[in-house]
C-alpha cells in the first residue's frame, strides 16, 4: 500500500501525467481552431486513429520515420479536408459527416491492416519505428526538475509549444482574427470581404493537423504499435477539454491536463486492487462531471 501511494505522489506521476495529456492536448487545440471558426470538428477521434495507423504502417514498410510522419500528418489533413466538404460545399450536417468519418476509421483502419499486413487488431507483424525522446541538456541533470521535464517524447514538447504557437495565431495573426471572425459573426465577416467558406475550410486543415500529430504520438511514442480502437476516447476527452476552456489555447489546456492527469491517476489506482473497468471509467466519469460543472455555471450566468 505504502508503495503504491508513493507511486501515486511523486515526481514521477507528473512527468506521466504529461505524457498521458500530449494527445489529448493536441487533439483539444485542434478542437479550439475549428471551434473559434464556428466549425466543430468532433472527427478528432477517427483523425487520430487514422494518423495512428498510417505513421505505424509507412514506417514499417519504408523503415522512414520521415515519411511515416509525414504521411500521417497527410491522413490527417485529409480527413479533416472530406469533413470541411461534405459541411461546406455540399452542406451535409457537420455533427453527422463526422460521425460517419469516425466509424469509417474505426472499422477502416482494420481493414487496410488486415489487407496490408494480415494482422488483426493489431500491428504485431509490423516492425514500426519510434519517434524518439529528448533529453534537455543541462535540465536532465538536475534533481527532481530533470525527472519531469526531460526526457520527454518529441511530440510532447511540440504540443507544449504549440500552446503558445496557437494562442499567437489566433489573437495575434490576420489569419486567426479571420478565423475568430468567422466564428463569432460569419454575415458581418463577409460583408467586410472575408470568405467565409474559405476561412472555416482552412481552420478545418488546421484541426486535422493538430490532431494527426496526437494520433502519430500514439502509435509511435506512447506505444510503438497500432491496435483495435486505440484512440480510446481521447478525441472525446479532447472536445470536452476545449468546451472547458472556451476559445483561448490556455484554458484549453489546462482542460487537456485536468483530464490526462485523471487517466494517469486511472492507471496508479489499479494497485489498489480497483477493478480495472472502474478505474478506466474515471476519465469518463470526471469529463461528465466537470463539463456538468461547467454547463450549470454557464446557465447560472446566463440567468443573471
């Protein structure tokens, strides 16, 4: 018992609980972009598991890490560019067309897995490459600051930057006041010249990219295979994390973190002797209640 609660409250714990946000954090900035365009990407969940198949299998065919990221980030914005036509050009209810891009990923990415390699559920045949951790100089050295900054996946650091990254964009840039503008007011943007259909389309791009790197994360830093479903949520965790932190890239975090720490906890709690299906839940459990939280204070200002 002593051991395990150590394991829970230490240095230790943190620096997997960043690990554990990075796609969750990634997927949620993806979310905040087409959100501030008026355009809501809940394809994030089948956006990253088809990154995640496609880093996984390039790099296995190739042996490229290059071409295995590049490829997924392709996926991605694919993806997230069949989202923007069916809801932009041809006017398909977005809710439903990426409901539909969701399923078609995870029964898709089987598919093409199967086809490819002969593996189902999972790459096990397929001998994949690891996007590889990075060691601070100097701050690896240092106690206890060392344990729970360095070493950290590559992608990790991107998406802490990519924080500050999108924040610029969005407040600072005459792309992402465009993109603000849409979404705050789409007839008063195009009245001032603006295309509307243009700025949503590109802040759809956006999404995709973000959310592609939190998927090849996954398969290629988190883990290094691509399995069944692997996205386990996280595209839905990351939706509720931007809806925590309304349209600015550190709320949005802090939402993204608030929920990676609780999975992280979700793992130390199983020695505990906590059935695993309760621990798993909790995830899910505090993203209904904290987003519960959140629509009763918004009713409660609302009111007032």
């Amino acid at each position: 018992m002593n051991d395990a609660l150590r394991g829970i409250f230490s240095w230790d714990f943190i620096a997997a609980g960043i690990r554990v946000t990075t796609p969750i954090l990634l997927a949620a900035l993806g979310a905040l972009v087409a959100e501030s365009a008026g355009t809501p990407n809940i394809a994030l969940e089948g956006i990253m598991l088809m990154s995640a198949f496609t880093g996984v299998v390039v790099s296995g065919f190739t042996q490229s890490l290059f071409l295995a990221i590049i490829a997924g980030i392709a996926v991605g914005i694919a993806m997230a560019s069949a989202l923007a036509y069916f809801a932009l050009k041809l006017k398909t209810d977005i809710i439903l067309a990426a409901i539909a891009l969701n399923i078609f990923a995870s029964g898709g990415t089987i598919f093409f897995l199967s086809m490819l390699t002969g593996d189902k559920g999972s790459s096990a045949s397929v001998n994949s490459l690891i996007i590889p951790n990075i060691d601070i100089p100097i701050i690896e050295n240092i106690p206890v600051l060392g344990d729970i900054v360095s070493g950290h996946h590559a992608i990790t650091y991107v998406a802490i930057i990519l924080i500050f990254v999108v924040q610029y964009f969005l407040y600072k840039t005459p792309l992402g006041l465009r993109i603000r503008a849409v979404g705050e007011n789409p007839h008063a943007a195009d009245s001032v010249g603006i295309s509307v259909i243009k700025t949503k389309f590109i802040a759809l791009l956006i999404s995709g990219f973000l959310a592609s790197l939190g998927g090849l994360f996954l398969s290629m830093g988190y883990v290094s295979w691509f399995a069944r479903d692997m996205t386990a949520g996280r595209g839905w965790i990351a939706l509720a994390a931007q809806a925590l932190g309304g349209l600015n890239a550190f709320g949005v975090a802090a939402g993204a973190f608030l929920f990676g720490f609780t999975e992280a906890a979700s793992y130390s709690l199983q020695f505990f002797n906590i059935p695993y299906e309760l621990t798993q839940s909790l995830p899910f459990a505090i993203t209904i209640i904290v987003l519960g939280f959140y629509a009763w204070r918004k009713l409660k200002t609302t009111k007032k």
